[in-house]
C-alpha cells in the first residue's frame, strides 16, 4: 500500500464516495483508506462530511470527520489538534477546499474578490501554515495544494478566481523551497474540466459540454479520480524528489 500507516487531512472533502458523483476531496479521501492511510476529512458541510466518512468506515477504512471553515484560522488550529490527538501525527494536508466565480474584471465586486482570495489564499496558506509544526516533528510530510489550470493560463472570466488561483501556485513553490530541507515537500496540482457536483450543472448543458470536448485533446471531460491519482503520487514516498512542481492534469488542453 502506498501510504501505509500515514495520517491525512483534506479539506472540501465533504462530497462523493458511495456510488455518487464525486469531489476531488472525496474521491482522494476514498483513494488514501484505500491505500493504507487514515483520514480526517474537512468541510463546511457537516452533513455530507460525516456521511462520506461514515461509508468510508462502512468499507473498512479509518476517518473521521471535523467541520472545518478553511478561511478561519482557530478551524485550523483546532483540526490539525485533533488529526494529532486521534491519530498522533499528521503526515499529508490536501488543500482542496474551493468555490468558483465567473465574473469580468468590471463586474467583480469586492465581496466576490475578497471571497475567492479567502477561501482559496488565504485557506491554502493557513493550512499550510498550522500542518508544517506536526510535519516536522514527524519527520516529514507532504503537502498538496489544488489549484487549476486557471492558475496558469488565463480566460475571458473568472477574473478573481484565476488571481486566487495563480496565488496558491506561487505560494506552493515558495513553501517548497522554505520547508525543503525539513523533508516537507509541497507540491500544486491543476486540473482541467472534471465534472463534479461543482461542475455537473454546466455540463448539462449540450453546447458547454461539446465546447470542453473540443478543446480537450484527450477527447473527454475528467473526473474526480483522475485528480485524486495524481494527489496519491504527490503524497506518496514516491515523490520524495518531487517539491515545488505543479502537475497538470487536464487531458492535454493547456499543451496547446
């Protein structure tokens, strides 16, 4: 198994595992019990966050779940406290928590910026900030972050969540490079079109979901399992040379 005996922590984890459509967080929390780890999954969502662990434990696996509000600092202070006092380490902290907004420059509002700046900034940092102390002490950790391929390349919209976005690709590589020689790598990870629950409505619609076709090389849409692949190897020992990187995964459309 290849995270035997590692303890992680993923937030936005609330959504997906038993037969329903799933969340990168969901999909990467039933992945890790797969492969040997326990799990603490985060969200707001308290209802479907202690659902998703429930089926998780229902199929043999370790996890709990913690509400966690990833704009808040004590949320954080308070989670990582108690993946530590349940499980006694914290080896792996997937930031996935996130929202979207597709509004122009013109028509962003400030509460609108300051929200996708929040959740997806300021919550990667905070995480970020309060795994590292029990990382150390263990020795280690590993540390992915989930961006997008809008954290790279730009569109005629999403104005602040690109900005967010393209905040926690930079801030990844430069807490890769700080913590690289404690043995803390952090990584980012972007995704192209995946149909989520996030994403499911607006691929109901023929027009939009023949626009992504056509523009993804690999000739279909993702799912949540082909991100949460590509966050199990970045957590894994297998990337132990592998800090600062953003793996894209996106069916090739930004290779164009």
């Amino acid at each position: 198994m290849r995270l035997e005996g590692k303890v992680a922590l993923i937030s936005g984890a609330a959504t997906g595992v038993d037969g329903e459509l799933m969340g990168f967080g969901g999909a990467t929390a039933k992945l890790f019990v797969r492969e040997g780890a326990k799990v603490v999954l985060t969200d707001i969502n308290e209802e479907s966050g202690q659902k998703t662990a429930s089926e998780i434990r229902e199929q043999g696996g370790e996890a709990m779940f913690l509400r966690l509000d990833v704009t808040r600092e004590q949320d954080w202070i308070n989670a990582v406290q108690a993946t530590v006092s349940s499980y006694g380490k914290l080896d792996i902290l997937v930031n996935n928590a996130g929202t979207g907004a597709q509004f122009t420059v013109e028509d962003t509002s400030e509460e609108v910026w300051d929200s996708q700046m929040d959740i997806h900034a300021k919550g990667t940092f905070l995480g970020t900030k309060h795994a590292i102390p029990e990382m150390r002490k263990a020795g280690g950790g590993s540390i992915i972050n989930v961006s997008s391929i809008y954290g790279i390349v730009g569109s005629p919209s999403s104005t602040a969540y690109h900005a967010a976005k393209g905040a926690v690709r930079l801030f990844t590589k430069s807490a890769a490079i700080q913590y690289a020689k404690e043995n803390i790598r952090v990584n980012s990870v972007h995704p192209g079109y995946a149909r989520t629950p996030l994403t499911a409505r607006g691929y109901a619609d023929p027009e939009r979901y023949q626009w992504v076709l056509d523009r993804t090389p690999i000739g279909r849409v993702g799912v949540a399992d082909d991100i949460a692949y590509g966050i199990l190897y970045l957590a894994s020992d297998e990337a132990s040379f592998v800090t600062g990187a953003e793996l894209v995964i996106d069916g090739g459309m930004t290779a164009q």
